[in-house]
C-alpha cells in the first residue's frame, strides 16, 4: 500500500506519483544540480482529484519487455547514444531509459492516466525516489500522448507571454529564429510575464485556447523560474530576424504549414497525430497569425502589442 506521495499541477491536469518507498530530501547542493527550481512551482497540495495516477516502485532488476515492439527512439543530438524508446505489446505503453544513474520502465495503459513505474535501484543507496526521475524526461512524453490521445491540448516549441492586460501571445519559429531572444526581451524590458522559453503548453477550455507554462524550458533557469500561470491566447507570432520590425497577417493555410514543426507530433499513433492536427487548424482559426520580422531591442515590445 502506498505510504508516500507528491502531486503535480502542469496546465491544469494533477499528476498524483505515489509509491510505498519513501521519496528523498534533497541537500542544497543536490537541488541546485539537480535545477529544482524548474518545477517547484509545480508542486500541488490541494483536494482536485487526480487526473493522472503514477505507482512508483525501486527495483534491483527491471521487468523484460520481451515480445513489445519499437515505436519510437530518441537520441543525444551530439553523440547518438540512446535517450529514451517508447514501445507497445498489445494496449500497454511502455517507456524504457538506459541512461547511467536513470535506468527506468513504466507501463503505461493505452489512455495515458495510469502509470506502474519501475525505478532501478541505485548500488549504496537507500531504496527512495524523486519527483525529478520521473519529470524528466517521463512526464513530458507522457503528457504529449495524454493530451494527444484525449483531445485535449498540444506540446509547442515556442515562447508564451502573459502581456500585462492579461493576454497571451505565443511566438514560435525555426531553430535560430530568436525564441530565447525575444524571452529575454519581454523579460527585461516589459512587465509582462514570460511563462517559458522553449515548450508552451496550449489547451482548449471551455471553446477558449489557453497557453501554459511547464517544467520543461531551454536557458529560462539562467534568469527566471518557470511559471505555471496561463493566459487566454490572443495572437500567434512565427518569429524571424530581419533588418527591420515588420508583421504580416497569414492566412489558415499558411498558419498551419508553419506551426507544425513546432508541434511534437505522435508518429507511432495514426488517432493521435489526427488530433494534434485538427487541435492546431481549430487553433489557429481562433487566434490571428502573424508572420514577424524583428530586430533584437526593446521597440519590438511596442511594436507586437499595436499589431
């Protein structure tokens, strides 16, 4: 029977991790390394039932995934080594690290709410866990193919902004477009809050789009903790430099072609992937888009705000 647990509120859905082995303290110095600061926010403490139910258990040897197929592997961009896989024996999910010190499976049932998660146990060590084994990188797939597989939200590559008069604006580009860049901007030079650097989160509520921020972000820990605030989405900006401030508004069609690089798209689900893609046309039909053009100074705050 599950003695210890910790809930999480990431844009309005509560992950409830619960396990009979105790969860660790972490020293100073740990939660320094180990960028607490990311999700504490996230931490919840209230009565909302839990949408999200993960069983934690430590374990000398990992279950066998014998006779489960590969559905997707992801690698280290510089050397190629193996970050993580995602494969599938009948309606089971399962989740598989063999990253040092990470070692770790889950099941996960085929509506992504219900997770057993087997933690390898560290050689020395106590039989405890953290929060932090299973937010990164777990949770965040996890979340991807819930919200996918409900209909209920996307995963995006972009900056959210929560503007002063309580709008949201979500900028997005290619790699190199300047997404960290104009965070930092709105962070130093406005009063608005800028909820993440690099993933926003976006839900439909009540026929309303939603932005959100989330523990997962690219350079935000060098200046700023993540936020888990939202805001109601009011424009979408596909981000570019260019020698001049310059917006254009683009129509459905061309607004598509440009979001979807910035989705993290659920190549091993045919159903998923279908609703990643009618959650994106439906979204942007309900914010205007802009192609942007800007230059890197604060006048580009002024600017977006009178478009």
């Amino acid at each position: 029977m599950a003695k210890y647990e910790t809930k999480l509120k990431i844009a309005d859905v509560i992950i409830k991790m619960q396990s009979k082995f105790p969860l660790s303290r972490l020293s100073k110095s740990e939660e320094k390394s180990q960028v607490s600061e990311r999700f504490d926010n996230f931490f919840y403490e209230g009565s909302q039932k839990s949408d999200i139910l993960i069983d934690v258990n430590i374990v000398d040897e990992l279950p066998q995934s014998a006779g489960a197929r590969d559905i997707f592997i992801t690698t280290h961009f510089q050397d190629g080594s193996e970050n993580w896989r995602l494969l599938k024996k009948g309606n089971t999910y399962i989740y598989k690290s063999p990253l040092e010190d990470k070692k770790q499976l889950m099941l996960v049932n085929i509506t992504f709410d219900k997770v057993t998660a087997y933690l390898l146990s560290k050689k020395g060590k106590d039989k405890t866990w953290q929060a932090t084994e299973l937010i990164y990188d777990f949770l965040q797939v996890l979340l991807i193919n819930y919200f996918a597989r409900n209909n209920e939200g996307i995963f995006t590559h972009s900056i959210g902004v929560k503007d002063s008069d309580g709008k949201g604006l979500l900028f997005t580009g290619k790699s190199e477009s300047g997404k960290s860049t104009t965070a930092r901007l709105w962070h130093k030079h406005s009063k608005a809050m800028v909820l993440n650097d690099d993933r926003i989160i976006v839900r439909k509520i009540k026929n309303k789009f939603f932005i959100y921020g989330c523990p997962w972000h690219g350079e935000f820990s060098d200046y700023l903790t993540s936020r888990i605030e939202s805001a109601p989405i009011d424009k979408i900006f596909f981000i570019h430099h260019a020698p001049k401030n310059a917006a254009r508004q683009v129509k459905s069609s061309e607004a598509f072609n440009l979001l979807y690089p910035a989705l993290f798209p659920t190549f091993w689900d045919k159903k998923c992937l279908e609703n990643i893609s009618l959650f994106c046309l439906d979204l942007i039909k309900s914010a205007a888009c802009y192609s942007l053009g800007f230059v890197n100074n604060k006048r580009i705050i002024e600017f977006v705000r009178k478009v």
